[in-house]
C-alpha cells in the first residue's frame, strides 16, 4: 500500500471543498457556532478534525491563564478555571476567515487518513516532542477518528494490555505496523468518497488510486461538561456507517424523463408530467418528527441541503431557495403537500418514493407539527 499522497492535487481539492462549504454555509451568516460545526460537512471525520483543532486551542487558552504568580492548583481555583473553561466551550463562534484554514486542514488530514491510514497513525503517534506515546494520547486519538477507527481501537488496547501508562513512540509505531496486517481493522473507502464528492467530486487517479480494507463498527462513548466531549456524543452514529446518497447522472436523469414522457400517441401536459402521490395511509413512511421548526429553510443540515439541491432540483441552489421559500410560507402541512406533488415533483421528474423526497416532508412535517 503507498504511502504518500499527491501533495499539489491534495491541495488543490482541499481548497475546493472548503470555498464550496463556506459559500453556502456563510452566505447567510456571519459566523458558525459549536453546533454547526458538528454537522459543517457530510464527512464526519472533517468534522471531528476541526473540533480536534478546536480543542487543542481551547486547552493552549487555559494554559495562558497560568501564572507562577498564583496557586492554580488550589481547588478552588482548579475548580473555577475549568467551570470558565467548560462555560467558554459552549458558546464557539466562529468567523469564515478564521475557519478556512482550520477546514481545509482538516480536509487534507481527513483523506490522508482515509488513503494512507498507516501513515496517517505514525505521524500521529510521532506528533509530540516527547519521546512517549501516553495514554491519555492514544484515547485522544481514538476520541477524534472515525475513518478507520478499529486502528486507533487497537493501539489503545494494545497500550493497555501492556499494562504501561505509556511506551516510546518506536514501540507503538512497532504495533501499528503489527496491527496493519489486519484487513478487518479498515473501513471501505468507497463511502466516505461518495460523501467528499456530494460537496466537490474526488478523482482518486489523483490522489490514491487503490481500494482498501472492510468495513468496520465501533460504539466509543465519551462523557464530559466540556463541548468537545458533549458534541462526539451527537456526532456518534445510532447504526453502522452508511454511505450517503449522490444525485444521479445526468444521463440516468434525463432517460428517465424522457422514459416517462415519451409515448407512441401525444399526451396532454398534464399526462406528461403526472406524478404518483403516495395515499395517505403511507404517510408514515416519513416517520414521527415531534419536535416542531419555526423554518424549513433554517432546519435543513448542510448535507442535506446539496442533497435536495442535487437530487431534487436539478443542481440549482436558486430553484431549491425559492421552492423552500414558497414552502415557508403556506399555512398548512396539506398546502405544503400540494406544492410539493403538483408543482416541485412534476417540475423535477421526482421519485416520490425515493430518501430525498421522504427526507424533505419529514422536515416540512416538522413545522407544521
């Protein structure tokens, strides 16, 4: 398996990705908060990456309270700096100058591990300048992967079965490479490409050509005041890791359109653009939503938002806007339907069965809940 990575093309994507989320995240606001952060990208590890990076300057800012001045490590005191500390957590907000470099290197760290995961752990493992690889390191890297993960599960386990509270770097470097030879500790790459690529398309030829490992489940729960450990918690998925839905061709589109409306005889318009509505004894299929919205537009995630926008409206942000828009403003979930079946999803050849349709009445359901 290689191990390095095209550092140009690494770059270059990276830098897409990262103006294609800021644009759309940033286009209504002036900055993000911790929450938005945990659902910035589809890609989980990117995610966790920022928050990683987050972390690690949220524990510098405590150290800069240190003074040799002062007994912080009266209780008192200890007790106070990390009550301020765990209050300042909760409240992040972050400018879009201020999380570009954070997201793009969070982007580039994420695909490095994604292709070249053994590489990825060494240097992880060899990070700090001391000379040990601790536990409290090996936890922290398991608390903050999720590509590849029964990697970091491993090391920690091979850490505490020594017995040791740490161990030079040159012997969990000796373990990682024991442990690579275990297939069944990588995951499938081919989801977590599929998710990059709902946001910017990923050429592999570029960047690693070559497949590696199976899929892998892991349940590592993290319990703290802080956001950090709070926010891994939310971001801990209910099953297995699915690989997230992508907009059809735009071949496969058009076949489909045009398998619909073409028919030996002309039909009516009407019968050209028909659509079958689900009756409404199917309408737990959507599933029960009790927690009511104020907004469509201000509900849906950001993943969903490409979805909807590439599967459901043709790739076109201005047509998905005004569709929301016009769903925001009727008074009824029986109006909202009626928009949805005898405008949207005769206009965009929907498939009235399909997950991105079910997922955007779940959350119009919402608001009329």
């Amino acid at each position: 398996m290689p191990d390095n990575l095209n550092v140009n093309a690494l770059n270059q994507y990276a830098a897409r990705f990262t103006t294609t989320v800021l644009n759309e995240v940033y286009r209504t606001q002036d900055i993000i908060t911790g929450a938005g952060l945990l659902k910035l990208t589809p890609v989980r590890q990117v995610n966790l990456g920022i928050l990683n990076r987050l972390f690690e300057e949220w524990k510098n800012n405590a150290e800069t309270f240190r003074s040799p001045y002062f007994d912080y490590a009266n209780e008192e005191v200890r007790e106070a700096l990390e009550a301020f500390m765990n209050t300042a957590s909760q409240h992040i907000a972050v400018k879009r100058q201020d999380l570009e470099p954070l997201l793009t290197d969070s982007v580039k760290e994420s695909l490095k591990l994604l292709l070249t995961p053994i590489a990825y752990f060494e240097e992880k493992i060899r990070a700090t300048p001391d000379s040990e690889f601790t536990h409290e390191k090996a936890e922290q890297l398991l608390k903050y992967t999720h590509i590849h993960k029964g990697i970091a599960e491993a090391m920690l386990g091979r850490l505490t079965d020594s017995g040791s509270v740490s161990v030079y770097q040159t012997q969990a470097v000796s373990w990682l490479y024991e442990i690579k030879a275990n297939p069944d500790l990588l995951d499938d790459t081919e989801p977590y490409v599929l998710q990059f690529s709902d946001i910017f398309p990923i050429n592999l030829n570029e960047l690693r050509p070559k497949e590696i490992g199976k899929p892998v489940q892991s349940n590592i729960k993290n319990e703290s005041k802080s956001f950090f450990d709070s926010a891994l918690n939310e971001l801990e998925p209910s099953s297995a890791k699915p690989g997230p839905s992508r907009a059809e061709p735009v071949s496969a589109v058009i076949s489909e359109i045009v398998s619909k409306t073409s028919t030996p005889e002309r039909d009516s318009l009407n019968n050209r653009f028909k659509v079958d509505i689900p009756k409404p004894t199917e309408d737990k299929s959507y599933g029960n939503v009790p927690v009511k919205v104020e907004s469509i537009a201000g509900s849906i995630p950001l993943g969903q938002r490409f979805m909807f926008v590439n599967q459901l409206f043709n790739k076109n942000s201005e047509h998905f806007e005004k569709a929301i828009y016009e769903l925001d403003m009727v008074k009824s979930f029986e109006e909202a339907q009626n928009l949805i079946w005898h405008r949207y999803a005769s206009k965009y050849a929907w498939d009235v069965n399909g997950e991105a349709v079910s997922a955007l009445l779940a959350i119009v359901k919402r608001k009329f809940a």
